[in-house]
C-alpha cells in the first residue's frame, strides 16, 4: 500500500494523539526526549499552533507511520524538527518519503537551505563523552556513527552535510550534531 501525506495542523483528536505517542515511541532513546508523561502531545500541540511551523504526516491504510515539521526560521532556511517514523515501520522508506516530500514544499517556496539538529545524548557517534572544545569544527570533520547507530547516517544518505557541532548542549560530554543540505538546483 502506498503512502498518502496529509497536513499534520489539519488532522483531528485521534491522529494527533498518534502523533504525540510515535513521537515518544521514535526517540525512546533520547533521554531528553519526550518522555516525561504529556510531554509529546505539548509538543505535538505546541507546535500546530505555531505559524511558522509546518507538519507533514504519512498515512498508511489510513493509519499515521510517520510525520515531518519544519520551522520556517530564515527566509530561504527552514529548520527540520522533528521527523519521527514508528519503530515498528522503520527502515521501509516511510522516513526517505517524507524528507523527500519536504524537500519538494521547501523548494517549491524557494528554500536554499534545509538543516537539522541530531543530538547525541545516548552514545550514538564518536563524539559522546568528548571534550569538543576549542578545535569544535575539527572535530566535526570526525563524526561518525557507532554501533548503537544514529540519525546522521540516515541523512548523510539524503545529501546532508555536518556543518557544526554543539558541544555538551544536553550535558557534559553529549552534543548536537548540526547538519545541512542545499535545495539549491546550482552551485
Ligand atoms: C531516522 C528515521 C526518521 C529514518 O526513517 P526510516 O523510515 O526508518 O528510514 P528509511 O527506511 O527511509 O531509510 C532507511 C535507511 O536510513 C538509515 N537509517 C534509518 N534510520 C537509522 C538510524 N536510526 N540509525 C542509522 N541509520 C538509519 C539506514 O541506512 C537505512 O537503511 P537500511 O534500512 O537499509 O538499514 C527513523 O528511523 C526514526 O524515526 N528514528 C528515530 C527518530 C530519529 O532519530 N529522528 C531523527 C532525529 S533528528
């Protein structure tokens, strides 16, 4: 079955509160994450009221899998926050679909530039438990994921780039990765 996308401000009780618990459930392991009890559907609620942001949801024989936001901070750069897919159907491309779908609205509304942040607050990459500071961006040349595995990976697939690092910003030793990518047909 294919999937169909619908805008995530325009979904009613039941989905949002799909959205909140897929959310909880994608980054489980983030112990900043959304655990603590209403936390995702704050989330969830907080941003659908926000006109700067924009949701995008992946239904599949009418049940959500997954969805993507973008807050739209820079005329020509929106900021990818969040894009979660349900465990339970990851890894089947539902997550490729909705950044690819993005891109496209992005584009379509002259965005140059995409970017992200992927914390590493759990052991995911090289970095966790380093001191970044002072060489940061020398470190950044560095990263790569470990076995616990992380997002990083999934966007370097889709043409994102690291572009920085903030170094202990979920606590000592546990960064945000920054990443980017450009919509930009030339360069
Ligand atoms: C990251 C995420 C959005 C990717 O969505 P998805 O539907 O699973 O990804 P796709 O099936 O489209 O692409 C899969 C490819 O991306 C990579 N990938 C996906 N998730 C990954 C992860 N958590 N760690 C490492 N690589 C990952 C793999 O190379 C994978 O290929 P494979 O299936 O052959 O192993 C999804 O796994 C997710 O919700 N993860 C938890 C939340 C999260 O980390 N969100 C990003 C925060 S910035």
């Amino acid at each position: 079955m294919t999937l169909s996308f619908r805008d995530l401000k325009a979904l009613g009780p039941s989905l949002r509160a799909e959205a909140a618990r897929i959310l909880r459930d994608a980054l489980a392991h983030l112990p900043s994450a959304y655990g603590a009890p209403g936390a995702a559907e704050a989330e969830v609620a907080g941003r659908c009221s926000e006109d700067d942001w924009l949701g995008v949801a992946a239904l599949r024989d009418g049940a959500l899998v997954g969805w993507i936001g973008a807050i739209k901070t820079y005329d020509a750069g929106w900021e990818i926050h969040p894009l979660v897919v349900a465990p339970s159907h990851q890894h089947r491309g539902v997550g490729s679909a909705l950044l690819a779908h993005l891109e496209a609205r992005a584009r379509g509304d002259g965005v140059l530039t995409l970017f992200l942040g992927s914390d590493d607050d759990y052991g995911g990459t090289n970095l966790f438990g380093q001191p970044l500071f002072p060489d940061v961006l020398a470190h950044a040349a560095t990263v790569e994921a470990t076995l616990r595995g992380h997002a990083l990976t999934f966007y370097r697939k889709h043409g994102y780039r690291i572009v920085g690092l903030l170094p202990d910003v979920n606590g000592v030793g546990r960064p945000d990765i920054l990443m980017a990518k450009s919509l930009a047909s030339v360069r």
